[in-house]
C-alpha cells in the first residue's frame, strides 16, 4: 500500500509575466487550483485562475501593511504580520487536499508567512522580461515604464531572497518567452515535476490551450462586447418596466428594446 502525500503547487510570478496561463495549465493538467476562481477579463479573457480566497487574505495582509500590490510592502512590515493572519492561513491551507495549488501574484510578496504552514511545496516560477512586463502593466494599469519595471524588479528579488532563504524547495522555472514558442515543451516539464503522468495525448491536449494572438484578442473583443450588452441591458430594465405599465394602461403597444 503507498502513502499518498498531498502536493501544495504554488505559482510565483509578476502581474502579467504570465502566471495565469501556467495556473490554467496545471489546472487541466490535474491540479485544483481552487473552486471559487476569478472570472476571466477583457485584459485576461481565459480567466485568471486565481483562488478568491487567497486574493482576499493577500489583499488583507497588504491593506493591513498600509500597501497594495503595486506599492509593496517592506519584508520588516509583513514579517511582524506572521501571528496576525497565521490562523487565516492553517484554516485556508488545511481545508484543501489532494494535488491543489493557488495563484495570486501577490504571493510573491506574502510567501514567506505561508511557507511554515506548508507540507510539501512545489514552487513554480513564472519569469519574463522586465520591459515586456512593464509595457503590459502600462497598458492594462496606465502605470509609466519606468514604475513598471521597477515593480517587476521588486517582485523578482523577493522571489530570489524566498528561495535563497529556502533552498531546500522544489523549484521549477518557466519562461514567458519559452511557454509561447514551444507551449507543449513547458506542459510536459510541468506534468514531469509535478508527478502528474498524463498521457501523451493529454498532454498535447493541454499545450493547445496556449493560444496565438490572433486568439486572444478575438476573446478580448468577446467579453468587450458582453460587458457593453449587460451594461446596455441593465440601463434599459426601467424603461422596459415603464413602457409595459403605459401599454396596460393605455392598450399602447411598444416595440421591445
């Protein structure tokens, strides 16, 4: 009889250095990366596949620094945090089983009160150039190149001091830029570190799941569109109530809006 030992899969990475997509590939790969995720955005329209538990206890942990995520707190700040939040924490972690994971960006700057609370991490590691990163968040967030990109070094140095500080971890890195070159290369690493044996058909099944550009923005233009019709609908709901209270009243007949 084998022992079967829970894996915690936790995905480190910068906003927009591509972390999203590396959680819904676990994900469909066989990890559960939570049952209640974040929907999907005009500027992440496959979703984010973040946790909204964790998101609300990161969000938390940094609004009780006086920080948020594009202001970060200093490491002193949160380590004096660790009691405060460490029962959330055991409740959060405890509740889950099996192979599961988070992702939230924010964890890049939180991980360190989390990681005693663990029992056998693995830590996947999102990486992508700094400019590349900084342009997105310019675009997504309207914050200047220069602020992005220090934001995106901030990030990687607390992501290189938690491994240093724990280098017994099991790591593996994924480049952004590799992930969008040769997706089924970086799925089948995934499935191999974290154990997962999934066919080669699978496996292949997944890796299609990166998609090209032409791709994405077609989705973009599609949760674009829904957002204007749900806002135009919601906008129209008292007319319409308005228009059928004078149609019974008068015997006046309106054309549906």
């Amino acid at each position: 009889m084998y022992l079967v030992i829970d894996k915690e899969v936790i995905v480190l990475g910068m906003h927009r250095s591509g972390s999203s997509i590396i959680s819904s590939l676990c994900h469909h790969l066989g990890v559960n990366m939570g049952e209640n995720l974040m929907n999907g955005k005009p500027d992440n329209p496959f979703g984010h596949y973040e946790d909204k538990e964790f998101v609300g206890l990161n969000e938390n942990i940094l609004k009780e620094c006086g920080s948020s995520w594009d202001v970060p707190p200093s490491r002193n700040q949160l380590f004096y945090l660790n009691n405060k939040f460490s029962n959330e924490m055991e409740v959060l972690i405890g509740k889950r089983t099996g192979t599961w994971g988070w992702k939230d960006p924010r964890t890049c700057l939180t991980i360190n009160l989390y990681f005693q609370k663990l029992k056998n991490p693995y830590f996947i590691i999102c990486e992508r150039e700094k400019d590349d990163i900084a342009k997105s968040l310019k675009v997504r967030n309207r914050i200047p190149l220069w602020a992005g990109k220090k934001l995106a070094q901030i990030y990687e140095r607390r992501i290189i001091d938690f491994l240093t500080e724990y280098s017994i971890c099991k790591v593996l890195k994924v480049r952004y830029e590799t992930l969008k070159h040769n997706p089924h290369q970086i799925v089948c690493e995934l499935d191999k570190f974290l154990g997962m044996n999934n066919s080669e058909a699978k496996i292949g099944n997944v890796a299609t799941l990166v998609m090209d550009k032409e791709s994405i923005e077609n989705e973009k233009k599609k949760l674009i569109k829904e957002k204007k019709n749900s806002k135009k609908s919601s906008i129209l709901k008292p007319v319409r109530r308005c228009l059928r209270k004078l149609s019974v009243s008068t015997g006046w007949k309106y054309r549906n809006l």
